[in-house]
C-alpha cells in the first residue's frame, strides 16, 4: 500500500482491503508492506512492514455469526 507523502498524516490500510486479504491468504503472519511516495518514487524511510493479524486482529470471519 502506498500514499502520497503531501498527506501529513501516518498511513493506514483500508479496512476492506485486509479483509479481502484475510479471505484469501493462507497464514495471517502474511507481510503488508506501507510507504508514502513522492513524485512517483517511494521514500524508503517511510516503509512499514506489518504482519496482516497486527493490522487486522479482529477480521470478519463467517464461522462466527450465528444462525438465525
């Protein structure tokens, strides 16, 4: 995920994009990397990495609603 630098504020990951990245990944402990760019060029001392379950503790899981 990237976000222009001009935004002063810390950058986050969608919410329904974790989620779509929960449904498909096969190990929460997947790696999502972040970082702002400016002009088209990532600036390297704004790269996260984060595992996905820190990101996302409490996804939607199916499994977990209840039957009406």
């Amino acid at each position: 995920m990237v976000m222009n630098a001009n935004k002063q504020r810390k950058s986050r990951v969608c919410g329904a994009y974790l989620q779509y990245i929960h449904d498909f990944a096969i190990n929460p402990k997947i790696k999502i990397v972040i970082a702002k760019s400016l002009a088209g060029k990532v600036l390297f001392d704004t790269v996260e990495v984060k595992t996905l379950e820190e990101l996302f503790p409490s996804p939607y899981r199916s499994e977990n609603c209840r039957k009406a």
